[in-house]
C-alpha cells in the first residue's frame, strides 16, 4: 500500500472539515435546511386541514341560510335552544 504524502493528508482532512463546516455549521446548513423543509410540510398540512375545515363551513353556512327549519334544528342542538315553553334536557 502506498503511502499518502503530507500535503494529501492535510488536503484529505481540509476537505473533510470544510464538508463538516458546510453541512452543520454555516448558515446554509443542511440540518437547517431539513428543519425548514418539516416546518414547510407541517405548515402546508396544516393549511390543508383549515382548507378543508372552511369548505365544510361553508357548506354548512349555505345550508343554513337557505332553510329555516335546518337553521333551527342546528340551534337546537348546538346552542341548547328551546322554544317557549319547552324544557331542555342536556346528557353529556
């Protein structure tokens, strides 16, 4: 086996740190960038949710306003309403 000269060595092992230093050190740092990249995905997943969330309400809000009889089973049940002198049992 050959043996390494010293500029090669210290050649192999600047490159080595350097690698080390861009990697986990700079601003630009691959751990940095994987952070950013789960924040992104965790972000978007999150926008999908709420997306999906106002089209329900949406819907429901639609329902709701164009028929008075669903606008009153949905008081009902959401806000325990009652009309006069009926009584409201609530079992949770």
């Amino acid at each position: 086996m050959k043996k390494l000269g010293s500029f090669t060595k210290f050649a192999i092992i600047a490159t080595a740190l350097f690698a080390v230093y861009i990697c986990f050190v700079s601003s630009g740092s691959v751990l940095r960038w994987i952070r950013a990249n789960m924040e992104i995905r965790r972000q978007e997943k999150l926008i999908d949710t709420y997306q999906r969330e106002i089209a329900e309400m949406g819907t429901e809000v639609e329902l709701l306003s164009s028929d008075k009889d669903s606008l009153e089973k949905f008081a009902r049940e959401k806000f325990h309403f009652a009309a006069p002198g009926e009584d409201v049992y609530i079992v949770e």
